[in-house]
C-alpha cells in the first residue's frame, strides 16, 4: 500500500469514526429515529444503542458474505476499523458533551446533508 492509500484509510476510517460515535451512523441513520420515536429513547440512548448493536457479530457475517465473492480487501478493512475506533471514542466523547437538543440538531443536519446527496446524484 502507498502512502496516500494508507492516508486515505486513516482519513475514512477517523471521519467514520467521528460520524458513527457522534451521531450513530450506519444502521443508525434507520435505528435512532426509530427507538426515539418508537421505545421513547432520548438521543444520546438511541445512539449508545445502535452503536451496540452495530457490533462486530453482527457486521462480520455480512462482511464475510463480501468476502466469499471477492468483494471485500481485509488490508484496507483493518486500517480503517483501528482509525474507526479512533474517531468513534472522540466522536462518542463529543457526543456526550453536548446536550440533547443540540445533539439532535447536528443529527437532523447530517441526515440532510445524506439525503441531499443521495436524491442530487445519479
């Protein structure tokens, strides 16, 4: 691996981090919602909660089907899970700081700026 693919690794893996540790994303763009709307969590249980779940047991199977069809480079998948787990301490640290209504708010801002993307690109 060069240098700028190992940068780049490291770069996707904190911004994942920071992402999923801040906001629960991933399976908690579809999760939070649901378990503050649904159970009645506030925003920071929803996203512990869809953090856990997100779990290594869960993913690997998945990962492994990827795998089996030659869809899946464990080299770049290591480097950014050790740097994920970087960005999500710092995220999830961020995370707690803030109080619920602004948590919210840069929940709602980032699900925005996902959709935007999603619905203005081919």
């Amino acid at each position: 691996m060069t240098i700028q693919t190992i940068l780049s690794l490291v770069l996707i893996g904190i911004l994942a981090g920071l992402l999923s540790g801040l906001v629960g994303v991933g399976g908690g763009v579809i999760m939070v919602p649901l378990l503050i709307l649904f159970l009645g969590l506030n925003q920071h249980q929803a996203q512990g909660t869809s953090l856990a779940v997100l779990a290594v047991p869960v993913t690997l199977l998945a990962a492994y089907t990827y795998h089996k069809e030659g869809h899946l480079d464990w080299r770049y998948a290591a480097v950014i899970a050790v740097f994920f787990v970087v960005g999500g301490v710092i995220g999830s640290k961020i995370a707690i700081s803030l109080d619920q209504k602004m948590l919210k708010k840069v929940f709602g801002v980032i699900l925005l700026i996902i959709a935007g993307k999603m619905l203005l690109t081919k």
